[in-house]
C-alpha cells in the first residue's frame, strides 16, 4: 500500500486493503528515523496490520509543510521472486539483516522473523563465497537496503556440476583437438598453430622448473635439516642414559631434570621440522597482504643451520614500519630463497651476506649482498638466462627462474658485481600484483600435467 503522512505522524491520504487513516505514527520508531535522517527502510515487522511486511520512506518539505510519503510492502513479495527462479531443492536464497534474522523465508520452512544461522554480520564490499556446514554460502549486501542477499547451494550438488562439465570438457577438448589438427594439416595456417602450441609447452615446462627448482632447494638444504634432527636425537640418546644412571641412583631430582631436558629436546626437534615441512609445503596461488621483513626472516630461520656450517654472518638492515605488499607468498618465499642460496653456494665458506629491505615509489627494494668472488663482467649480461651458470655442478635455473617469477608478479630483479667484490641482487616488489598475472601463472601451473 501506499500512503502520504503529515509532520504529527498522521495519514493525509492512503490507498491499500487497510483501515490506517486513523493510525498516528508519531511514536513509531521508524517515523522519529525518517523525520531525522530523511529517508529510512526498515526490517520486516508485523506492526498494526499483524502481517510481516516492511516501509520505505520518504521526507519531503513542501510550502504546507512536511509529509512523509511510505510505501510498505508485503514480505510475500519475495518468497514470489524466489519461487519464480525454480529453485532446485539443493539450493536456496533469502534475505537476513545485520543481525542474522530472516527478512524472507526461505525454503526449509517458515522462518521470516527468526534468528538464522548468521549473527552480527560485518559490512563487507563485492560479493563474498565462503564455505559453511557443508554448503557454499555466496553473500552479497542489497544497495541502499540494510539486508543481506543469501544464496546457499549444497556442496555436493556443486562439485557434480563440475565433474559433469569436466567430462564434457574432455570429450569436447578431444574432439577439437582432432579437428584442430585435421584443419591445420589443411590450411596455410599450420606454422602459426605450431608456435602457439611450442610457446604454451614452453610456458607449462616453465612452471614445471619453477616445481623442480623448489624441490631441488629443499633437497639442497635436507642435510642440514637432518644435521639439526640428529643433533636432537643424539641429545635425547644421551639424556635418556642420564636417566637410566638416575633411576638406578634413586636421584629423583636428577630423573626430573634430564626428563625436562628430553621434553625440550623433542619439542626442538618438532619445530624443526614444522619449520623445513611448512616453508617447502605448497600454498594456493592467490595475492595476499605480506610483510616482506618477515618473509625474509622466514627464509633466514630456514637457511639457519647451513649459515652456521658455512661460517656465514648475515647483517640485516630492515626498514621500520615497511609497506605491506600484496603478492604471491610461495613465489616470493622461492626468489628470497634462491638469491640468498646463490650468495651462500657463491661465499661457499667464512664470509658475510647483508640483506636491505626498503621502500621507494611503485614498491618495496629488498637487497642482498654478498662479498663472494663475484661474477664475470663478461656473463653480466647473461646471469638471467636459462641454463646459464658460471658454477660447476649446477644447471644455471635459479637466477633465469627467479626473473621469470618477478615478472609474473610485476616486479623486477637486477644485479651488479664486481670481479673479486661480491654481488648485489636488487629485487623490486610492487605494493600490489595484477590478479592477472597471478590467474594467469595459475592457469599455466593447472595445464601442467600432474
């Protein structure tokens, strides 16, 4: 219905299927927020017409005076507008306000007015998807209405959409394959097809050593890895012999301080390895905020053990208060690790490598150091190719891979070097990545056969 209300909260006309006229609204919440602020939807409440509806309301100040112009609309509205998208019963869709209560009903049963699942939602922008008891839950906020628009979809009902499409994927992917060849053999187009195929296999073997590379540094770094975890075995051997002496010796204190020890000694050992199996283990493609400082000290608290065999001091100088970046943390994780491994292998032994991090326009600086014997001026140029090394022993990836993942995230890495002086890698790292390039090296990592 529809209906024009003076300053004093009294109809001056209306039309609808209800007797309001003598209605006064003047204590009416709503009436008091509309006359303060101007304009004013409510939630769905029962009011004099004890039937589940909600207003839209309107001030307006004309040469009479004030009035209010307010439109209420039954809540059966939108139970028609769900029912009119045929809804399948693995799906459901309703609105709910900020604090969690039913604005419409949705399919389970009548529900309009009572606490959902959700509480005390938090204004959030864009659409948002989130997982919840064993449905995906797509939520988005209604414009200039305080409600949130819920779709839910049974999850099971959504990963059989997808292994439906994938199948026909395959069987459509085949065929065109097939007819893709057929009609290349068949036209003058057969060179431009071939390259763009040699550039796709060359992009997915790409992602394939940026996987190698990785595995490889984790190998590279197991024996220290396992340095450390013999070092913690041989401790707890040794306290459990103390033990053993303790208990035959009756020394009750002595049997608690070398338990303390073993405890300590085992809990040692377990971060050890959470720490080596969390920094290799693989993460999602996805940008997210990062402290660069702390990714550093992450790659530093890896590299810990083989500093210390090597007699290697490293000096850090990191900005105070650094700009966050938002970026890939994995691939990040395997530049940091790659360039302070190739200044370890580089010193080999008893030297120092100073690590810098900064801010500048565009992004964060982070540089590394070395005072190993540097590299050639004649393979300056060539330090970044793929295969290139000036290193027995090695097969040159690491530097080529790093500058390839740096343009990915829209950065940058260069070097300088002095025969006889050590290197400089300076990596740039841009505030935020182009969710572009991130989906794009995603799709390259998915078409890599497992």
């Amino acid at each position: 219905d529809l209906g024009i209300i003076d300053g004093n909260g009294n109809h001056l006309a209306y039309v609808g299927p209800y007797d309001l006229m003598s209605r006064n609204y003047r204590e009416a919440a709503w009436f008091r927020s509309v006359m303060g602020k101007g304009e004013y939807v409510s939630d769905v409440f029962l009011g004099f017409r004890k039937v589940p509806h909600f207003i839209i309301a309107v001030k307006r100040k004309g040469k009479t005076g004030t009035w209010i112009m307010r439109a209420t609309v039954d809540a059966t509205y939108f139970r028609k507008i769900v029912s009119s998208t045929h809804i399948s019963t693995s799906k459901d869709a309703f609105l709910i306000n900020r604090k969690g209560v039913f604005q419409s009903n949705p399919r389970t049963g009548n529900q309009l007015m009572t606490q959902s699942e959700f509480r005390d939602i938090e204004p959030f922008e864009g659409v948002k998807i989130e997982e919840y008891r064993g449905e995906f839950c797509a939520m988005v906020w209604l414009q200039r209405v305080p409600w949130l628009c819920v779709v839910k979809i049974d999850r099971g009902s959504v990963f059989t959409a997808l292994h439906r499409v994938r199948n026909i994927g395959i069987v459509v992917f085949v065929l065109g394959s097939i007819l893709i060849v057929m009609t290349v053999l068949l036209t003058t187009n057969y060179l431009v097809t071939l390259l763009e195929i040699k550039r796709r296999s060359i992009q997915v073997l790409g992602q394939k050593f940026q996987r190698i590379s990785h595995l490889a540094s984790s190998v590279e770094l197991s024996p220290g890895f396992l340095r450390e975890i013999g070092d913690t075995m041989a401790n707890i051997d040794v306290a459990a012999a103390w033990t053993a002496e303790a208990i035959r010796q009756g020394d009750l204190h002595e049997i608690d301080r070398t338990m303390y020890e073993i405890r300590a000694e085992i809990s040692r050992g377990k971060k050890i390895i959470e720490r080596f199996t969390g920094f290799f283990r693989p993460h999602d493609r996805i940008a997210g905020e990062l402290d660069v400082n702390a990714l550093l000290k992450e790659v530093l608290g890896v590299l810990d053990n083989e500093l210390r065999f090597r007699n290697i001091a490293v000096h850090s100088a990191y900005q105070e208060g650094l700009p966050v970046v938002s970026s890939d943390r994995s691939k990040l994780n395997q530049v940091f690790l790659n360039i302070v491994l190739n200044a370890v292998y580089s010193i080999d032994k008893n030297g120092e490598i100073r690590i810098a991090t900064g801010a500048e326009q565009g992004g964060v600086t982070v540089t590394v150091a070395d005072n190993g014997p540097g590299i050639p001026e004649e393979a300056i140029d060539k330090i970044f190719d793929p295969f290139f090394t000036t290193r027995t022993g090695r097969i040159g990836l690491g530097l080529s891979i790093c500058a390839e993942i740096m343009d990915t995230l829209g950065g940058s890495i260069s070097v300088r070097s002095s025969p006889g002086r050590g290197a400089s890698f300076t990596i740039l790292i841009p505030f935020k990545v182009r969710p572009s390039r991130i989906d794009e090296a995603t799709r390259a990592a998915t078409a890599a056969p497992s």
